[in-house]
C-alpha cells in the first residue's frame, strides 16, 4: 500500500481588474520609463508580472498564455522582431508556474531566488534568440548580472505590494 505524499497547494487570484490594471501598468511603464530613465532598460516588469502572476495561479497554460500575451504586445512596441519577447516570456512563464506546483513560493527568500532563476532563463532565451537574424548584439555579461540582479530588486518592492490584493480559492 502506498503512501501518498502529496502536499496540499494553495492556488491564490487576484481580481481580474486589478490584474488588468497591474499589467497595463508595466506596459505603460516598460515602454515610456526608459526614454526617461536610462537603467531601466535593464528592468522587465513585464517579465516580473508574467512571473508573479504564473506564480500565483500555478497553472501552466496560464502562465504561458500570459508570457505569450504579454511578449507579443511588449515586441509590438518595441524594435524587435514579432514573437522573441513572447517566445521568452512564454518560456519564463511556464517555469514559473511549474515552481510554483512543486515548491512553496509563498515566502520571501525562495521567491526571489527563484525570480531571479527565472529572470536568468528569461534573458538566456532572449538572447538565444537575438542570434538568429543577421547581426546580433554584443554579449555583455555585466548588463546581464546587473539586470538579474535589478530584476529581483524591483520583484521584492513590486511582489509584496501585489500580494496585498491576492485572496486564497
């Protein structure tokens, strides 16, 4: 007879206008804050919305429904080619949400070093991805540190103000 081990998941919403709300911001954001602000180039919000939100509901096709979504508007308003940032995000997304299955993310250390895994994997891909045209950009390993790391700064402040509007299914 086995035993079966188990563990009871906790899935959270968030409502779906707040979640609107929450991405039409980092869009918002994301695409008018660099013109201003020149490091925050290096911050995806939303990479950071598709991974707390994939978090959150733990389902895998959301979180690759959201990356995707999210991706192809983030490509529609920026220089690069239709479908590299939702390929990526996809990516990310689906990751996110098999995490949050397996372990519990719910807390403040493993969310972040996991954001960070996950910004990691993102940034990879994207760069995988940017070699394929003609004339890729220059590897920069330092832009690729100081943007994991910034990336998991801005996931501390932006996950625990999110986590005030979420409520247990």
């Amino acid at each position: 007879m086995g035993i079966s081990r188990q563990r009871h998941v906790e899935v959270h919403r968030v409502h779906p206008a707040i979640m609107g709300m929450a991405i039409f911001l980092s869009l918002l954001l994301q695409t008018y804050l660099p013109l201003k602000i020149r490091w925050t180039r290096l911050v995806d919000l939303p990479l950071l919305m598709t991974i707390y939100f994939s978090l959150l509901r733990r389902d895998k096709i959301f979180g690759i429904g959201l990356g995707t979504g999210l991706g192809l508007i983030e490509d529609a308003l920026s220089h690069h080619y239709l479908g590299m940032y939702g390929m990526a995000k996809a990516l990310a997304g689906y990751f996110a949400a098999a995490a949050g299955v397996r372990f519990d993310l719910d807390h403040f250390l493993p969310r972040i070093v996991f954001t960070s895994v996950f910004v990691f994997i993102h940034n990879l891909f994207f760069l995988g991805l940017q070699y394929l045209p003609e004339s890729p950009p220059p590897f920069e390993p330092m832009r690729f540190a100081i943007s994991i790391a910034l990336n998991a700064a801005v996931a501390l402040v932006l996950f625990q103000a999110l986590d005030q509007f979420k409520r247990r299914v």
